[in-house]
C-alpha cells in the first residue's frame, strides 16, 4: 500500500496552489476554488466507488452504503474507519472524524479554523462522488469544531 | 466463447455492445434489449428476499433454442449481459463467472481513466481488446 503522506502532500499541494496566485480572491473567487477541489474530489469518489465494492456483494439498502463509506472507503483513504456515523432516518446521515488526517498535521484545537474548510472540499466531493456511482444523490457539506475533528452531512436527494 | 457482449449503465441505455457475427446484429441488440427486463426482475426478487447473500452474478436469464444469455449487475447497477451460443456446451458457470469478472475489471480500469467521463460510451482500446479475447470464433 502506498505511503499515506504522498496523498497528504499532494492534497496540501492542491489546495495551496488554487490560492497561490490570488490570496485572497473575495467570496466569488473562493467558492470557484472550493467548487473546483470539490469536483476534483467528486470525479475521484466515482472511480473509487466503481473500484472498492468490487469483491463485495450487492448492497441492500442505503444504511449499507454508507457503512461502506464510513468503513471500506475511509480505511482506504485514509488508514482509518470513521469514528461515528449517526442519521435521523430521514435522509440525513453524519459522519464524524474525530481526527481527521488531511486537519491533523495543521493544528489541534481552534487556530486555522477559517482555513479548515478548504482542506474539506476535496473530500466532500470524494464522498458525493462514491455515492453517486452508488447510485444515491446526495448533498455533502463540512463543518469543524475544533482542529483535527470534522463533520461531515449527507443529505439524500429524493427527487 | 460469447457471441455478444454488452455493458449497460444504470439508466438501462448501452454503453458498449458487440457481437460476432456481424450480420443480424440487430437481432442481438434485441435480444440484450428483452434480457433487461429479466435483470430487472432479478434485482426486485433478490431485494425482497430476506437472503442475506447478494450475490453479483444473476447467472442464467434465459435460454433460447440457439442462444444462453447470462447476467451480472455490479454494485454501481452497470449491468453486463453476455450471449453464448448454446451449442458450446463445454461452458461451464465458473467459467462464465470467471468472463464476468475479467468484464468487471477491466470496466473498472475504464471508470479509473481520468480521459472517461461517466455515462459515455466506452472507447478504450484495451476494453475492446479483452472482449475480443472473450469473443474468438470456434470456426
């Protein structure tokens, strides 16, 4: 298995040169940065959604889907299951971290808060995009508290 | 060996498909067209069954006096439909099991091409070339 940090390295890499060339790019300029690592991440999350579940059998119903997220492709990504997964039963699931690798080598606690987001786009994308070729559409945000745990909200679109 | 491969996304519309005898392709494109139904069918009955085995392989769907069609779904609900000739009696179902899984691998390698976008049709070179290692002639 390759070496957990080149992923860090590279993400870190990712998100330092969308904001090298203009540091502070207003809100407009934010949101299409944060909207290009999260497609970045959502074209990632189809192809791993396709690779992971191969040697699996079918899943049953949404609640399996999302333990796989939360089991098979967290441990894949990121050497570790995640910590909690709790839902309301109505579509809304949340995931949380509570030591989150790509927020752990930032900072412990409240410093960097306002720079967190942009380390999570990625991955929200990375779970939108698994879910999608899962075939459930979903809405991912973030949120954190305090440096390195992380929330992370699915909400199932049900047309 | 198959007479007719096809990969079938989601949303029942064919991302790939090829036979061998080039004349009546018609006939097969019908025939993948009808073997939906029967997929479909399987999916609902696996769903409501308390099984707690799902398997990916739905194995034969149906037989006709010249052709065996066979099935597998993936968990992404790509479903792959193979069409053998029924006088090749010397295919057994592991050995189908066996075409259906190399299908599943290399569509994966397709999917994993930063060059494909979702939802087109497949024009790797490499996925037509395993499926033409599937499909060589007896003749």
């Amino acid at each position: 298995m390759a070496d957990a940090v080149l992923f860090e390295f590279l993400h870190t890499e990712m998100v330092a040169e969308l904001w090298a060339h203009d540091p502070d790019p207003g809100p407009g300029g934010q949101n299409m940065n944060l909207s290009v690592l999260e497609s970045m991440g959502f074209r990632v999350g189809q192809a791993l959604g396709e690779r992971l579940p191969r040697e699996m059998l079918a899943f049953r119903e949404e609640l399996d889907v999302l333990k796989f997220l939360c089991k098979d492709l967290w441990l894949a990504a990121f050497q570790k299951q995640m910590d909690s997964l709790r839902t309301n039963h109505q579509g809304t699931y949340v995931l949380q971290d509570n030591s989150f690798p790509l927020l752990l080598p930032m900072a412990a606690g409240l410093q960097y808060l306002e720079e967190a987001p942009k380390f999570l786009a990625f991955t929200c994308g990375l779970l939108r995009g698994a879910l999608c070729t899962l075939g459930i559409e979903s809405v991912v945000t973030a949120s954190v508290a305090a440096l390195p745990g992380c929330k992370f909200q699915v909400v199932i679109q049900n047309s | 060996m198959a007479v007719c491969v096809a990969v079938i996304a989601k949303e029942n519309y064919p991302l790939y498909i090829r036979s061998t005898p080039t004349e009546n392709e018609l006939k097969f494109h019908y025939m993948v067209h009808t073997s939906l139904d029967v997929v479909d069918e399987k999916i609902s009955a696996m769903g409501k069954a308390l099984v707690d085995q799902r398997e990916l392989y739905l194995g034969l769907l149906y037989p006709t006096e010249d052709y065996k069609v066979y099935g597998y779904v993936t968990n992404s609900k790509v479903k792959f439909v193979m069409v053998v000739d029924s006088s090749n009696t010397a295919l057994r179902d592991n050995e189908i099991r066996s075409m259906f899984r190399k299908l599943h691998n290399s569509y994966t390698d397709v999917m994993c091409n930063p060059f494909y976008n979702p939802g087109d049709r497949i024009q790797s070179r490499a996925f037509d070339n395993m499926v033409t290692s599937m499909m060589i002639q007896v003749c």
